[in-house]
C-alpha cells in the first residue's frame, strides 16, 4: 500500500511540474507575443495635397493599394494638422520630427531673412549632384526626427538604411533630414539627384536606375489616359465649367507630352524641360520605381538590416494648385496612384513579404476650393485677392500716416513682413496699426503680431494657438494674419492653394497597415499627424525624435491585444 500511494504523489509532482513548465511556456510565448517584432521594411506614403475629404470622395472606386490600406488597416479617420498654415515643408518636417513649425524652424516652404527669401532646404555649401549652383541640405531644420533615431541605431550587425524618395527637394530633405539620404526629381535635367550634404559621390545604383528610365531618353512622349472613361461617376464630383479658372484653362486629358514641352512659359515651374512630367500620373511610376529599387540594392541584396523609407508624391500638390481640387486631373492623378501603390505593394509583397512590411499614408496638407468656383457654390464672401495689391495698399497706408517708404517687404503664407530697422522706435506703432488695416478687409478673420501670439494665453486647439504653433523667431512675419474661409491671398489669378486653418486644408488621411499585426481598426479619436513619429519610434523599437511630446497614436497595438 506504501509503495501505491508513493506512486500517486509521484504522479502528481510529476504533473505538478509538467503543468508549471507549460504555464511558463504559454506566459513566455504570450509575453514575446505581445511584443510585436519591429517591421523590417516601413515604407510611409506621404501625398502631397491628399486632402481627407478627396480620400471619402474617390474611396468607392479605388481598389488596389488604397483599397488595400482601406480595407485592411488601422484608420484615423480624424487626423489632423496641429498648425495654422499648412504648406509641404513644414508638413513634412512636422511629420518627421513629431512636433510643429514653432520648435522644428520650417515655418513655410520659404521665408524672409535679412530682407531675402530663404527656400526650407537651400544651402549653396552643398551643392547638388548636376547643378553646382543649386545647393541643397536640411541645415534650416533645428530638430532630428525618426528619421535621425532610427539611423542612429543602426549597427553593422544590424544595418539601419533611411531614404526618402521624392518629386521636390524639400519634401525629400524635410524627411530624410540629417542621417537618412534624400532623393528628388530634377525637372531641368528629368533625373532623380541629391546633394553633396547626403552623398560624397552620387550613388552608381541611382546613376543605373536613371538610365534605364523611360524620362532619360529624349525621345520619348507621355500621353495622359484616364483611368475610367470621362463620363464614369468615378469623376461626379468634377466641376466642368472650373477649367476657365484654372492655370491652365484646359483639360490635359489626353495631351501629349515630350521634354521641353512648353506648358506655360511665364510660371516657374512649367518653363523646364522635364516639367511636364510632373504634371502626369507617369512621375509617380518612376517614383515607386525608385522606392523599389532602394529596397531590393539595400535590403534583398544585402538581406541584413531593416529600412524606413520615405515616398514623397509630389504631382498631387502641382496639379492641385494648378488644376483645382475639383478638376478630371485631381481625380484622375488618385486612381493611377492608387494603382501604381497596389503594383509597389505586390513587389513587396514577393521581395519582404507584407508580414514584414508597414505601411503608412498620409499626406502633409489638404487643399480647399478654388475660390471662384466655391463662390458659385454658394459661399457668397468666397474671393480671390491679388498679394501685389495687397502689400502695395500695406505699403501706402504706412508710407501716408507714418513717412516710411516700402515698409512692406512681403506677403506670403499669411504673413507680413516689414523693414522695420531704421525706424525701430516706430515699430511696436506701425505693427499694430498695420494689424488694425488688415482687420478692416472683410476677407482677413483675425490677425495677430508675433510677439502677441508668443506671449497671449491660448485654449490649446483653438485657431489662435494653430497660428501660435507656426512662428518661429527671425523666420516668420511681424504680423500673421487668419484668412477668412473660402479666400485666397495669391499672385496668381488663378487656381488654388492650401494657406488656411480650416479642416479642407488641415484634416489629412492617416493609415498603418501590416499584415497579421497592425490591422482592421477604425479609430474616431481626434488625433493630429505629429503624434506618428513617436508612434513609429514605438513600433520600431528606437528612441523616439528629441524634442515631441505627442502620444502614441490611440489602439496602436498589434490586433492579438485587442
């Protein structure tokens, strides 16, 4: 009986210690469950000019890699910009860095200094790769982004590669910033290129690339076919009689284009030779072109390491301005890169595989209507002011009441720039009495000095602390200026532009998408763009940008924790 009853009690230890052992098994494959290994490839897809409401509007007829991230991935549906005056650099560089204008220093696209402007990404010490005398670097970003963290913890074990892929410099700088490497669409010379900020001599494997590409031969042409038929409801939200106030005035449906094309002589960014290409759904190819071909020379060759990449589209924001929001060419220029993202997606997919792959939209500004056409709609203060006009009457008003002749330098981005210094002891006087005659034309909403933004207690969120998110000391204006809805401060008698507060231009699309880890949420929190770069830092296990204190994105975990 002895020996019988032993044997129970050595059954049960044995049980005992076999149940133990399996319960830390299970809790130990939980635990390293939870934690979600960092993705090997993130590719973030930054559209320019992609408002939110043009996502809802063409949502119903894309279905490829929209339809994809649409389908399957984590959706903010209220993603917004923390600042007033959303322009591509600083959406770019808030972007990166996890923070707004006001510390990152990228207050607008350019800026005065000295009486000069000054581009977001210009430096003439670095100059770039087939034009010595352009220079280009991030030297005017005062912050490190992700970009930067995640470079910085790359080992040779464990190689960290960052690229951004872009149509505009600033948009690949303002991404890459200092330790990733920046590559961007030269329209003179119709190759990508960088500066000798990112590279000592350009990289052959991007020499190669651009040689093989159809934009290097000179005799090639581009016709630009839609990707539905003209009368398809894909297009219903099209105006038809919104082309005569338009840059162009016509339809470029259908156009064939060649190098040198001469599409408009008199504006800066038509008059060079490869600029037409810009204004074509083709761009965008070569651009996922490149993106893969960065990702197979450093990852699939290599196998090591991991990569954060940038593709930066470009084309969305010049046929915005040019063609309008409401045009065949905005929407058009959607469902081929809707296309062309399904095409990069599967190439991935074959090479990383999408378990290993994160993927994020976004975009760094919306785009509001032509002023003219949603006058018509009914927004009967809609209205399109002349900038010259404007700071010729700044000008007159200063010069008659207090004697100072071209006291205004400029207008732009909704600042008011004035030379002020040799008539220091009238500037606290001529900055509020100027502020005073804008708050007299019915189109300006509010306007503010710079030293009354810094200095006037705000409600965090409210419009005036968008515009106090924006000033950046000796970089923007004396006087920043609140447009009315629907109004637009522009040199130009036509088109559009971006420079307001209102959620056409500051509500942006935001999705993450892998497969089997970040997918299949729907999020109705309001969130703001700046709060990714930190969240990036999280899922990528690297220290987070240096100076953003933004949260994590909300329900940003892998879909086992739900």
């Amino acid at each position: 009986m002895g020996n019988i009853g032993n044997n129970k009690k050595f059954k049960l230890s044995v049980r005992v210690k076999l149940s133990v052992l399996v319960l830390f098994f299970l809790h130990s494959l939980f635990f390293h469950a939870n934690e979600a290994p960092a993705p090997k490839l993130t590719v973030i897809l930054v559209i320019d000019q992609f408002a939110a409401h043009l996502l809802q509007k063409v949502r119903p007829f894309v279905k490829h890699g929209f339809q994809s991230l649409l389908k399957n991935g984590i959706i903010y549906e209220h993603a917004f910009v923390p600042y007033g005056i959303p322009t591509t650099a600083p959406g770019h560089c808030s972007l990166n860095t996890g923070t707004t204008p006001s510390n990152h220093g990228i207050v607008s696209n350019t800026w005065r200094s000295r009486q000069q402007n000054v581009a977001a990404d210009q430096d003439q010490n670095y100059p770039t790769f087939f034009n010595e005398a352009d220079g280009r670097s991030p030297v005017n970003i005062v912050l490190e982004g992700i970009s930067d963290s995640f470079a910085r913890m790359s080992t040779p074990a464990d190689p960290h590669y960052v690229f951004s892929v872009a149509g505009k410099s600033r948009s690949a700088i303002c991404t890459a910033n200092k330790l990733g490497k920046a590559l961007w669409f030269d329209q003179d010379k119709g190759l990508f290129t960088s500066s000798r900020f990112y590279f000592n001599e350009f990289p052959q494997w991007v020499n190669d690339f651009n040689k093989k590409e159809d934009f290097y031969h000179e005799n090639k042409s581009i016709t630009w076919k839609s990707v539905f038929p003209l009368d398809h409801v894909a297009y219903k939200y099209v105006v038809n009689n919104g082309y005569d106030h338009t840059i162009l005035k016509k339809s470029l449906i259908n156009t064939t284009f060649k190098p040198n094309h001469m599409i408009h002589k008199k504006h800066d960014d038509l008059n060079k030779a490869y600029a037409y290409l810009e204004l074509t759904p083709q761009i965008n190819q070569h651009l996922f072109d490149l993106a893969f071909q960065t990702v197979q020379y450093h990852l699939k060759q290599k196998k090591r390491g991991r990569m954060l990449l940038w593709v930066c589209v470009s084309a969305t924001d010049k046929i915005g301005h040019l063609m309008g929001p409401e045009s065949y060419e905005t929407f058009d220029m959607l469902y081929h890169l809707d296309r062309q993202f399904g095409a990069f997606m599967k190439q991935i997919k074959r090479t990383i595989g999408l378990q290993n792959t994160l993927f994020v939209l976004t975009a760094d500004h919306g785009i509001a209507s032509i002023p003219e056409l949603a006058k018509g709609r009914g927004h009967v203060h809609a209205q399109r002011i002349n900038k010259k006009v404007l700071k010729t009457e700044i000008n007159e008003f200063i010069e008659e009441k207090y004697g100072i002749v071209n006291c205004c330098t400029d207008v732009q981005a909704a600042n008011v720039y004035l030379n002020l210094i040799e008539s220091e002891s009238k500037k606290n006087t001529v900055i509020h009495a100027v502020k005073r005659f804008l708050l007299s034309k019915k189109y300006i909403r509010n306007a503010w000095s710079y030293y009354e933004l810094v200095t006037t207690p705000m409600v965090p969120g409210s419009i005036e602390a968008l515009f106090r998110n924006q000033i950046f000391l000796n970089r923007s204006g004396d006087i920043i200026f609140q447009i009315a809805p629907h109004c637009l401060i522009d040199d130009k008698k036509t088109g559009t532009a971006h420079d307001t507060p209102y959620s056409d231009n500051t509500h942006v699309p935001l999705i993450l998408y892998q497969q089997g880890v970040y997918e299949q949420k729907t999020v109705i929190d309001r969130v703001y763009f700046t709060q990714l770069a930190n969240s990036l830092a999280h899922v990528l296990k690297v220290p987070a940008p240096d100076a953003s204190t933004m949260p994590i994105l909300p329900k940003l975990k892998p879909f086992w924790q739900d």
